[in-house]
C-alpha cells in the first residue's frame, strides 16, 4: 500500500458523496483520474488490504437486529459446521478464532425478535449450542492511516 492507497481509504471513511458521478467527485478530491481510483480500489480488494467496500447501515435505526454470536466447533467438521451456519441468510459473515468458541458470526435479522429462532435453528441443524452477545452499547472506532 503506497500513499495514496492510505490516502483512498482515509477520504471514504469521511463518506461517500451522493452525486451523479461519486467516484469522480473523490478523484477529484485526491487528484486522481476517476479510472485511476476505481483501479486502486478494484486493487485494495483484489489483494485482500480490503474485505469490502459499500455502505454500513444501522439496522437497528432500521428496526432490524444484529448480533455477535460463537460456537465451540469440533475442529474436524469446521469446515461442515462453517457452511452449515453460513447457509442461513441472516449470517452476515463468520470466521475463525483461536479461542475455546472458535467460530464466531454475525446475525442480521429483519427484526429483534428474529434473532433467537434463527439461534435455535442453528443449535438444531448443528448440535451446537449458540452463545448470543447481543450488542449493549456500540462503539465507533476511526482508522486513519499515516499517509
């Protein structure tokens, strides 16, 4: 990641301008062509320095829920635990951890009381059992990077 990489991901963590033409409008920012920026980003995700790009929504403001949740998976059906859990819609990703609740996910329901029937079905289809860690109080954390 060279300068203006860092510079990219500093500027779209300020927002992303709702226009006809945004990534013209944050090239012209950076002083970059709008191919240019396109290019670097397709590059930043390409080579895994970003997971992803695109909007966070708040899905409680939304009246929608998420929720932190882990499982104790056997390590040799993890990976059949793995694509078990992520074949539910609600489960935004999943990843592993080096911990005694090794796999760790994401719930996003359409509502609150979605969550627990989407843990109960994920118990039954795995065998597993599920601890849920609903959020209590959320936290922002800015990353800016040293440009």
């Amino acid at each position: 990641m060279d300068t203006l990489d860092r510079n990219i991901i500093n500027t779209l963590q300020n927002g992303f301008p709702i226009c006809a033409s945004p990534y013209q409008q944050v090239a012209d920012t950076l002083g970059i062509s709008e191919q240019e920026l396109l290019t670097r980003l397709q590059n930043l995700l390409d080579t895994g320095v970003l997971s992803r790009f695109g909007p966070m929504y708040h899905a409680e403001q939304m009246g929608g829920a998420l929720s932190l949740a882990a499982v104790k998976a056997p390590l040799e059906e993890f990976d059949a635990i793995a694509e078990c859990i992520n074949a539910f819609p609600e489960v935004a990703h999943n990843y592993a951890r080096e911990h005694a609740l090794n796999m760790w996910f994401v719930l996003a329901t359409e509502t609150p009381e979605q969550i627990q029937p989407v843990i109960d079905k994920i118990e039954a289809k795995t065998g597993l059992k599920v601890y849920n860690m609903p959020k209590i109080k959320e936290y922002f954390v800015g990353l800016k990077l040293e440009a």
